[in-house]
C-alpha cells in the first residue's frame, strides 16, 4: 500500500474516512486505502478515451472498493486521520 505523504500534498492520505459522491448522486463513506496519484497519466497519453485511471482507492464501509478523483471525494463530514 502507498503512504501518499510520501507522494502527494494532496488534502486527503491513506487512512483518511472520506465522503465519496457515486453516479447518479449517491454519497458513501469510506477509506481511503490508496493513492495512485504518482503513478497518474494524462488523459493525451493513454491512447483512448475510455476507462481513465482515477487516482484514490477507497474501501467503502458496507464492503465495496472504488477507485475516485479528488472531485468525487469529500472530507467535510468525515473524519480525518492525525498525520504524523
């Protein structure tokens, strides 16, 4: 698993309990268990237009995994892991 301290600034890391808005407006909690933002390519360079990488993964709390963009993510209602 990536720390994303160690490769991102990004307002959420690994660990973090997140709000995540799904397709058709749904909102689920979860975790947030990785983060691929290090690892991202641009839109341009992947040679197609469908299935885009997204850049965190998150372990949802009634059991699915999902993989988001940091405008599907929200930590305004969710708690917030202390980083070290």
């Amino acid at each position: 698993m990536t720390d994303s301290s160690d490769v991102t600034t990004a307002e959420h890391s690994v660990g973090d309990k997140v709000e995540v808005r799904r397709p058709g407006g749904e909102v689920a909690r979860g975790t947030v268990v990785d983060d691929f933002g290090a690892s991202q390519i641009a839109d341009a360079d992947l040679g197609r237009t469908w299935a885009p990488p997204h850049r965190w993964a998150i372990a949802l709390d009634d059991g699915r995994l999902v993989f988001a963009d940091d405008y599907d993510v929200d930590t305004a209602n969710a708690e917030r892991k202390p980083h070290s």
